[in-house]
C-alpha cells in the first residue's frame, strides 16, 4: 500500500499485518495516540452514492487525525457537468492531499488515481469496497485472534461487498465460501485469483458446515435497483435467519456490513441476537480506516 488503496490488491500480507496492530493501538488509545499524520493536510470526500457508515467514519478520522476533511457534492463539481476524470484529477492535485471516494464505476477511480498526485481511497464502488473488508478482517481477529477461520458469505456472490470479500481470504489466509445462487456467482476469474482460499458453493445449507462466521449483504446494492424483483426472488433461499445459523459452528458469529434488510438478506432472530457482532464491526471502520490512511501518509512522506 503505497499511495492509493482502489482494491485488496494494492496491499499486502506484511501490511495487513501492521494494519492491525496500528488498528488496535488506534483503537485503544483513541484521543492520546493518534499523532499528526493528516496536520496541515485537507482531504477531499466525493460520495456519489448514498452513505452513512462510510462518510461519517471517514470525516470523522481525518479529524482525529488532524487533517481537514472537505465534502465535496459531486451534483455542485463541474464533473457531473462533463468535465473529464482526467481534468478533474489534475486541477484537485493543485489544490488537496487526499481523496475518498464513492461511486459507480471502478474503472473512474483507478483513472482518477492514475492521474492524481494524491492518495485516493475507494469508499465503495460497484465491484469493490475494499475498507469494509479490511474492517470485518479485523472484527474477525478481534473476536477469534485470527483471520484463519471458516466466514460464509451468504446472498449477492458477485456484488462489491463478495468480491472484496474473496480478496480479503486470500490475503489473510481465511477459508471463504460464497454461498449464491449461478445467477449471481462470484466471476470464474476472482475465483480463479483467490482459489484455494476462496470457493462457490450452490448450496445454502452445505455452504454452512463448519462455519464461524456468516457474513451477508443487501440484495439490491446501490445502482442495481431496477433489478429488485428479480433479486427477491432468487435469492430468497440464501435468506441469514435462526435455522440457518444452526446449521453453523457452535458459537457461530453473524456479520453485515450494513445497511441491513430485516425480512430480506437477514431475519430479525439473527440481526437482533447475541449472535450478531454487526457494530463492533460498523465501529471498527473508524479505527482500520484511520489506520490505512496513517500508514498511507508515513509511506508517501518518505
Ligand atoms: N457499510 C457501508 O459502507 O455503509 P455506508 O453505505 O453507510 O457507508
Ligand atoms: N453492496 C452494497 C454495500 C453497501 C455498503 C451496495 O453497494 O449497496
């Protein structure tokens, strides 16, 4: 992780490693240890999608930090105008010293990275949301002391929240199994990219042998609205509720990366239960993404 973080790929197991553990001290000591990575730094924020978690995580961190976080409303930019990614690139790298990012297509925030001077941070995409995972990567040490444990993803194979997912396994190490339907299995190349970590399995029920962890996510993602009745219908098998959890481990733990859908991808007997360790995990963002961006900026300083 040198300069941006677009994806998975753009960190390694070394790093992951001191992540957590500048993750936890961040954690602990929040308020006395955080230093002055972001001092004199203003950071900008484009959210062309919907946030609530991410944003105020991410506004909140460059605070803590001591950097300046700038909102920037991309309807008021001159891009949502025409002005090219390129241009737009150009002229912010006369004027800020980071970007966060949420919006549709992967392939406009790898050019604005490519043509930027600054960092710039993926904060969701269509096809990835790798601060999330890097976030539920934690959560999972925290409670099992490593990422070295069976997590089932169960619902969306192919969406952001699966694709960074399977990354996450094969850089920690962790045993995942994509729980979806053929219509929506993760792409035969990612699966390819992190055999033998990560697999696909049809079947809900055998998917959840074993498991520690359940993740799940929403089933109509941002931008895919138009597709609602036909996602309902499908993946209402792949439904995270009480029976289904009983077919896990023991003391199996419940993710989601939230916003949830009581009734949709999860039943209420789950997200509301001792099972469910969905806040320490919407918390721990705060804590992972502060330390991605101090590792980014003690990197780039050199
Ligand atoms: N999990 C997540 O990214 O939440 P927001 O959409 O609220 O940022
Ligand atoms: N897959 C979801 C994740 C929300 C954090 C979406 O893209 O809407």
């Amino acid at each position: 992780m040198y300069k941006d973080l677009l994806t998975l790929r753009d960190i390694n197991a070394g790093e992951l490693e001191e992540l957590f553990e500048l993750t936890a001290k961040l954690k602990s000591e929040r308020g006395t240890f955080e230093g002055n990575t972001l001092k004199g730094k203003s950071i900008g924020m484009i959210f062309a999608k919907s946030s609530t978690r991410t944003r105020v995580s991410f506004e909140v961190g460059i605070h803590e930090l001591g950097g300046h976080p700038m909102y920037l409303d991309q309807g008021r930019m001159q891009i949502g105008r025409g002005e090219t990614v390129a241009d737009t690139a150009h002229v912010l790298s006369r004027y800020i010293h980071g970007l966060v990012i949420r919006t549709y297509s992967q392939a406009d925030v790898e050019e604005l990275a490519r043509e930027a001077s600054f960092p710039v941070i993926n904060a969701l995409t269509d096809d990835y949301h790798p601060c999330q995972i890097l976030a539920d990567l934690f959560t999972i040490k925290e409670y099992s002391g490593t990422t070295k444990v069976k997590t089932v993803f169960m619902g969306d194979g192919a969406s952001n929240i699966a694709n960074s997912l399977m990354l996450g396994a094969k850089l920690s190490g962790m045993e995942l199994v994509v729980a979806s339907p053929k219509e929506y299995a993760p792409s035969a190349e990612l699966l390819a990219e992190c055999a033998p970590y990560a697999s696909w399995c049809e079947d809900p029920v055998e998917a959840m042998r074993n498991a520690d962890y359940v993740y799940t996510d929403v089933w109509v993602s941002m931008g895919f609205e138009e597709e609602r009745a036909r996602r309902m219908e499908i993946l209402a098998p792949y439904q995270v509720n009480k029976a289904l959890m009983g077919k896990a481990n023991k003391n199996v733990k419940f993710l989601h990366c939230l916003p949830a859908h009581r009734g949709e991808e999860v039943a209420a007997d789950v997200m509301d239960s001792d099972m469910s360790i969905v806040f320490d995990e919407a918390e721990n963002r705060l804590h992972v993404q502060k330390a991605v961006m101090s590792m980014i900026y003690r990197n780039i300083s050199k």
